[in-house]
C-alpha cells in the first residue's frame, strides 16, 4: 500500500496538476469561450428567429452539452489521463475516439491559429494614423471601390452591382490578396507569415511547462476578453441605431422553429462552442485533484459559456445597428458570421466610430484572446494525450517541451500554405472538412454508448459520488444512456441528408482533389474508431469463431441489463456494497478478488487484467 502511494505520488510530481481551483476553471473558459461565442452565435440567433432559437438551442445544452461536458471532464479527473489513455483504462474498444479526437485537434490546431495571424495583421495596421480599410485612397483600392460611410439620411445610393467597398478591398486585395482561381496557390504573404510565427510562438510558451505555465497564462488571456467585450458592448449601446441592432438580433419569429434546420444550428453550435467530443475537456480535467468537485464546475462553465454568447450579441449587434443607421440601409444586409463579421462588418463600423483607432485596438485584441485560449489549450491536450502514451519517456528531461516544440514547428510550415494568394481556398477546406459536425456527432453518439451502456451509467455515476461525495442529478444520467444519443443520432442522420459538397464563397466549386483532401481530413479522424475496434478484435485470443461468439453474448449481456457495469455477481455485488456505503470496510485483498474474478465479457470490453491488478477502484484511498 505504501510502495503503491508513492508510486501515484510521483507520477502526479512528473505530470503535474492545477496549482489551484481557478486555474482549471479559466483555463476552460478559455478553451469554450472563443472566437464562435462573437461571430457565430449572434448571428445564427438573429438567423434562426430571434428569441425563440433559445429554445432549441437551451433544450440542446441541457440534453447533450451538460452531460457530455460533465461525461469528458469527470472522465479526465477520474483516470488522471489525456484523452486516449483515458479510454484504454475505462474501454479498450472505444480507444479509437482518443486517436480520432486528437486527429480532430490536430488539424484545428493547423488551421485555427490562422485567424490569429490575421487578427494581428489588423491589430498592427490599427496603430495607423488613418484606419487603411476606411477610405478608398489606398494603392490596392480598385475604381469601383465606393465609400459608404456616413450616408445622409435623405441620400439614396444607387451604385453599380460591381461596387465594392474600402473595408472589403482591403481584406481580399490587401491582407490576403486572394488569387482568382483554386488551382492557384501563388505565392507567400510574408507580413501574414510573420503574424503566423509570431502566434505559434506566443502559443509554445504558453503550454511549454505544461499546466505550470498555462494556469498562470489564462489568469490574463481568459479574462482580459471581458474587459474588453464589457468596454465594446458600453460603447455600442451608446450608438445610435444600436437599439434597432438589439431588436433585429432579438426579435422573435416561431414560425421559424418548423423549420429543421434551426433544430440543426442550434445542436451544432453546442458542440462547436463547447469543445465537446475534442479531448480538450479530459485532458484539462485530468490535471485536477482527485476530489474536485467536476459537477458544479460543469454547470457553471456551462451557463458562463452560454451567458458569453448572449451578451456578445449585444455588442455585435448594437454596432451593426449604427452601420445600418449610418448607411441608411436594413441591418440583414450588413450582418454577417465568421471571419466576414470579424475582419469586414465590424472593422466597417468601428471605421464609422469616433476614434476608430481605439476601438479597432480593442475589438482586434479581444479576437486575438479569445482565440488565442482555445489555441493553446486545445495544443495542452493533444501534447498530454500523447505523452500519457508513453510517460516514462516523454515526462524524462526535455523531451515534453521537445515534443510540443516538433508539433508547433510542423503545424506552422503546414499552415504556410494558408498564408499564400491563394491560402483561403484551402482555410475553407480545413474549415469545413477537418472539424466537420459529423464527425463530432458521431463521437459523441459513440461516447454516449460507451459510457452510458458498456462501462454503465450507474457505475460512471458511482466514480463520480466516489470523488465529489455525491451523485449528480438523475436526469444526467438518464439523457447520457437515452435523450443524447438519440438526439445526436438524427442530428447526425439530418446532417447526411443536407449536406452538399463546400463551395468557396458559396459559389466557386472546388476541384476534385480539393473534395478528396477535405474527405481525407473527415475520414481520416472518423475511421480510427472502427479500425481501432477491428485492431482489437484481432489480438483478442481464440479463433474467428470464439471471438464471434464472445461478441454475441456481450450484446445478449448488453439486452438483458442494459450495461456492462455489472458482468459478474461479485462485481454487481461490491456495487451494491458501494451504495450501502459499505464499500469502505472491504479489505484490499477483497476487493483485489473483486476485480480478478470478472469475466471475459467485462475484459474484452473494459480494463485490461493487468491494470485492474495494479489500480486500486478507490483512488482516493492513495490520495
């Protein structure tokens, strides 16, 4: 027992843990507070009908969000491992998602940073004496480049279909100078490149010790965004025409909720928003002590993720508001989502504002925040999962911060192609493809069943009550085993049917290598399950015929009980003991026979017998 305390003692002396309760709690606000809570969430609620897409999208985080946020954190703190070598401690089978999540982090960690580079580029170009995409005086400026800026009220404009305006000019012709065809790459824009070294760099020593530095870094990166947001949002609803902003971004329309495809945005903007299904969350929760209590921190994270994105609409749309006010024209034709709100609508009212430099200077350094947290929190996990992998090595010397260095030095000549003319064509690839809703829906059907049926939801709530002393609300438990699989499944089936192949701008179809490599993207994360599942399948002992059959009781087992949780009556007896509370008075050589007497339905699909013969069920008994 003693040899056993220190053994755990030094792995959490080598891997580290949150210094303190707050650090945990900003450094995931950071990663779920991002870039999506300002330029998506406004105006899909302004989109989707108003006040009334807080319907679908509140019955969304109650049944899908909240549970699957508390299923990855509670997973991480209660396996005190990254998000691959969690799933070989709780189900083997299931491993593959840790593999697909990372893939899935890997290449939004590519593409990601992107917006970072150019959200420097803007923030240096603010410290002008004269904001550059306000006027049409500029070299890269066109002849049908046409201010629209303080339009007098009684002034009709009637300009030709080809104008264009300064703001739009100077983020197609001046930041990205974006090449005429997919097929041209061109060549490389070295001020963006420069933007793009300078975000890897500030990213690598943001994560290079590990959780030491990174809870001290979200101290400033994941609150400094509310400053700002609280500066931007006064200044907006100062404006006039910012209430005509606020009523456009709320009005109710519930005729809209017919329609499906609001049902389809408002799931997918839980997942997008809440970094669900990524790995992100069990890396970050598997740095906390052992009796932390995940379940209140998952709630409150939850409704601070959601009260972020309301208020941001109404700074967004309290400026688009004035825009619209000082151009004389209906608010849907200014309003737009992604980098079109950030790097075009907005830079376009603030160009509009008193002192514009000031207001540029903030909006851009709230942008550079918000992403900047989810870059490098999302860089924290996929380093922890893999060196999880191998501890012993990777946790010796440098070799942690050699591992992140290599990462962060490939990533960043990979992401120089999206820095070239034509880097935008494949931005949207990375866009689209690599972290596609599917993928994620399907990730999370699968953690649903895995943890809610196989390794059982009874016995996931009883490892939660083992760490925080209680049990968390039924209705949890319940949406993990039934409502969210079922409603992620015909989100995911209602996402098949609409689908239709990316097209740049919404008009230019790519070529056939660009729909291959965004397939390989999408595929590449998504088959690691099923191959993941046949690999083991196939270094299960016995012929085809006995593995078969192994498979055929396990699902008998899974129809008659409902889960796994329980394949031996001793097992199922110790869960008993464990709720009459008497589960503290087994001996450790009972619970050792416990745990040695399950049966191979229990092996094939949960721990292997060589860990249950080395961790102890109690952690905290060595804690």
């Amino acid at each position: 027992m003693l040899d056993e305390k220190v053994r755990e003692d030094n792995m959490f002396s080598f891997r580290g843990q949150w210094s303190t309760k707050v650090e945990f709690l900003l450094a995931v606000a950071g990663q779920i507070i991002g870039l999506g809570n300002v330029w998506r969430f406004p105006y899909l609620c302004y989109k989707n009908g108003g006040g009334v897409f807080f319907i679908p999208y509140v019955l969304f985080l109650f049944t899908c969000g909240i549970p699957l946020f508390l299923l990855e954190t509670s997973l991480g703190q209660y396996t005190t491992q990254g998000s691959i070598t969690c799933w070989k401690k709780i189900c083997p089978l299931f491993e593959g998602m840790g593999y697909g999540s990372q893939v899935v982090v890997l290449y939004s960690s590519i593409y990601y940073i992107i917006i970072l580079a150019w959200a420097f580029f803007y923030l240096f170009s603010s410290f002008n004496s004269e904001l550059p995409w306000a006027s049409c005086g500029n070299s890269w400026n066109t002849e049908t480049c046409v201010e629209f800026d303080h339009t007098p009220d009684n002034m009709n404009w009637t300009v030709a279909e080809n104008a264009t305006s300064p703001v739009r000019e100077f983020w197609e012709r001046r930041v990205l100078n974006v090449t005429g065809s997919v097929h041209e790459l061109g060549n490389i824009r070295w001020e963006l490149a420069l933007c793009l070294l300078l975000s890897w760099v500030i990213c690598y020593f943001c994560v290079w010790k590990g959780v030491k530095s990174t809870g001290k870094v979200v101290y400033f990166t994941a609150t400094f965004p509310y400053v700002m947001l609280l500066v931007l949002l006064i200044r907006g609803l100062t404006l006039p025409g910012a209430i005509e902003g606020i009523k456009f971004y709320l009005y109710p329309d519930p005729s809209r909720l017919a329609d499906p495809q609001v049902w389809m945005d408002a799931g997918t903007q839980i997942f997008y928003s809440y970094a669900i299904c990524i790995g992100c969350l069990t890396a970050l929760g598997s740095y906390n002590k052992y009796n932390n209590n995940c379940y209140k921190d998952c709630v409150y994270l939850c409704l601070l993720n959601s009260g972020t994105s309301f208020v941001a609409g109404f700074a967004i749309f309290s400026a688009l508001g004035f825009m619209a006010y000082e151009q004389n024209t209906d608010i849907s034709k200014v309003a737009e989502s992604g980098p079109g709100l950030a790097f075009i609508a907005y830079p376009r009212a603030v160009a509009m504002m008193p002192f514009p430099q000031l207001w540029a200077v903030f909006f851009f350094i709230m942008i550079i925040l918000l992403g900047l947290d989810s870059e490098f929190v999302g860089l924290e996990a996929l380093v922890t999962a893999i060196s999880d992998m191998n501890p012993s090595f990777f946790h010796y010397g440098h070799r942690r911060k050699l591992l992140l260095l290599a990462i962060s030095v490939c990533s960043f000549f990979i992401g120089l192609v999206m820095v070239t003319e034509g880097g935008l064509y494949i931005f949207q690839l990375f866009d689209y493809y690599a972290c596609s809703g599917m993928t994620l829906l399907l990730f999370a059907i699968l953690q649903s069943v895995a943890i809610g049926w196989v390794y059982g939801a009874d016995r996931f709530y009883d490892n939660i009550e083992d760490m925080i002393g209680y049990q968390p609300l039924p209705l949890i438990k319940y949406c993990l085993k039934f409502v969210t699989p079922v409603i992620c499944l015909g989100t995911f089936i209602f996402s098949l049917i609409k689908y239709s192949p990316l097209k740049f701008n919404n008009t230019i179809a790519y070529p056939w290598w660009g729909y291959a490599l965004g397939w390989w993207f999408t595929l590449s994360s998504t088959l690691m399950v099923p191959l993941w599942m046949l690999y083991n399948l196939s270094i299960t002992p016995g012929t085809l015929r006995q593995v078969c059959s192994l498979i055929e009781s396990v699902l008998r087992k899974l129809w008659q009980t409902g889960e796994l949780a329980c394949s031996t009556s001793h097992r199922c007896q110790a869960i008993k003991l464990k709720k009459k509370k008497k589960q503290s008075a087994l001996t450790q050589s009972s619970m050792h026979f416990f745990f040695t007497t399950a049966d191979k339905i229990y092996v094939f699909f949960n721990l292997p017998q060589h860990f249950r013969e080395t961790q102890p069920f109690h952690k905290n008994t060595v804690r």
